[in-house]
C-alpha cells in the first residue's frame, strides 16, 4: 500500500531533534570512514605514483627505476596495503590494491581472471564473499568491516590512438562487477590536441562496446547531481600526470614534473586533469562510490548468490 501524503508541520516551540545530524557525525567520526580502491592497468604507467600524489601522501613505493640500468620491477601478484589517513580530524582508512601489469605477457589470455576473482571473491583474500558471510552469520559483529572494492582506477597508456582489444575486454568485465574510473596516465606525453583526440576515440570505444562507466545517474538524484555526473562523463578518461615532488614556479613551489621542454604542474587545469580526478574521488563521489558499491554491485551480487544457495538447498530435497 502506497504511503499517503503527509504534511508538514512547524514545532510551536524548539524540540531539539534538528541536533540529530550532528549526532551522526559525532558517531561517524568517532568511527571513521574506509575506502577500498583497486588500481589495474599495464606495467610502467604510474599507478603507485598517482595514488600517492592523489592522497598527498606516500602510500605505495614506486615500481619505477632510479638508475638506467637498473632492472624492471614489477608487481608480480595482488597486493593490499592499509593506511589511514586524517585530515581535519577525519580519520579515513585507505585500503590499496595494487594488481599485476595486465597485458605484459605475449600470452595474456585470461589475464584479468585474478582481478575479477579477488573482486567478487573466488578465493580466501575475496571481497564481496567475504563481506557476505560476515553478513549471513548468526552472530555477527555489529559493524562489519567493508571489504569491499569501492572503485577500480582503470589506466591506459597514452599512445594517442586507440584502446587496445584487451584494454576493451577487461575494461568490459570490470565495469560489471566494479565501479570503473578510466585514467590516461602521463598524458604529458601527448599535446593538448593529441590528447582531446585520444579522449574522444576512447569514449567512442566504449560506447560502441556498451562499457557502462560509473558515475551512474538514479531517481535519487537532484538536478545539480545529474549535472554534475554530466559534466564528469564529459572529461572522461582523466588525462593526468603524478608526481610527488616539487618544482619551482614562480617562486613558489608546486607539485609537478620538469623536462627540457618546461614544466608540468599537477594541479594546474591547463596542464592536465589531475585536480578533476581528485575531486571527483575524493571532494564529490567518495561517498556514492562507497553507495553504489552496495547498492549495485555487492547487491547484484548477493541476490545471484542467495539464489544459488536456495536451488543447491531445493536439489536434495526433490531428490528424496
């Protein structure tokens, strides 16, 4: 039965239940918040660089060479590092997934199965599986701990003209069970005209492949939102470039890159996208990611599993 209309109506005097929002912020922030982050692309992209320069803080040691004749590193399997970072005496619990360079072997056939399985939880280290059974315990804690993937920093290497097939499938298999972020990382090895190019092929790619990206628009949302998800799909993928140390510029120093050409300052609009990227993760979506991770993905994937569980249950019971 549908709800019926109700009215609003003005205390005669001050009852005091307007506090309760400062209520849940007390609890919240005695809690502290959790962001889980997946960060997947090819090997020597700069994905450690970029979380780093994202958070303002050295969270993950570079795989990049110093020397030039040292060897390449590599990751060579999933790796999870936790920080918590405070800021304004927000506590934030940053969890990081660092993934072997997909793509890298001359075999690369199935090379995005680990990823998937660690995100929606084949194995002991799972994440959606893990949280599920947390969740159907007779006993369960009171806060489960979120293990769940909030967010999947997707990187592409700037060639500057097109996505690769493999770029395409795993890009594809993610977004099914993940919110998706493209990045075009060093983009400052592509011009300004370069990189618009690049950016416009990609987002035809991925509508003609009927890739699904977040930011999703729901009833939820107001008029400023959907504008906003508007204009992020328009900047979509983040052209960026990382750096964790400082340059000069105008006697002022800034976080950025110098070469023979000039220098690349990171949080300058006109440079790259970086700022965009930051905030749309951090200042704008950070909680609907950590919502719609819920809400969609974990939920498609709990309803697919709960069924599962009810005809494994119904078999042994038509048997006999």
């Amino acid at each position: 039965m549908a709800a019926a209309a109700v009215d609003d109506i003005r205390a005669s005097s001050y009852v005091g239940f307007d506090s309760i929002t400062r209520q849940i912020e007390y609890k919240l922030l005695k809690r502290g918040f959790q962001f889980n982050v997946i960060v997947v692309g090819q090997t020597g992209l700069g994905k450690s660089t970029l979380i780093n320069t994202i958070f303002a803080s050295h969270l993950i040691d570079s795989k990049g060479r110093i020397e030039h004749d040292e060897p390449v590193r590599q990751t060579t399997e999933i790796q999870a590092v936790s920080h918590v970072i405070v800021e304004n005496g927000v506590r934030l619990r940053l969890n990081i997934v660092d993934t072997p360079g997909y793509g890298d072997q001359i075999n690369n056939e199935g090379c995005w199965d680990p990823i998937i399985k660690y995100i929606k939880g084949h194995f002991e280290q799972d994440q959606h599986s893990a949280y599920l059974r947390k969740e159907l315990t007779a006993m369960r804690d009171k806060h489960i701990q979120d293990t769940r993937i909030h967010c999947c920093l997707f990187f592409i290497n700037p060639t500057g003209h097109s996505l690769r097939p493999i770029d395409i499938i795993v890009m594809k298999k993610l977004s099914e069970v993940v919110n998706v972020v493209p990045i075009i990382a060093k983009a400052d090895s592509l011009t300004l005209e370069e990189r618009d190019m690049f950016k416009k092929h990609i987002r035809a790619e991925m509508q003609y492949h009927n890739i699904r990206l977040y930011p999703f628009d729901t009833d939820e949302n107001d008029p400023e939102e959907l504008a906003l998800n508007e204009t992020i799909r328009g900047i979509v993928p983040f052209a960026v470039v990382g750096s964790e140390r400082n340059v000069i510029i105008d006697g002022k120093p800034v976080r950025g890159r110098k070469n023979k050409w000039g220098v690349i300052n990171v949080e300058d609009e006109n440079h790259c996208e970086f700022v965009h990227l930051r905030n749309f993760l951090t200042r704008t979506h950070l909680q609907d990611l950590i919502e719609t991770t819920a809400q969609i993905h974990y939920e498609a994937f709990r309803s697919k599993q709960l069924l599962a569980l009810k005809d494994a249950s119904a078999r042994p019971a038509q048997s006999a």
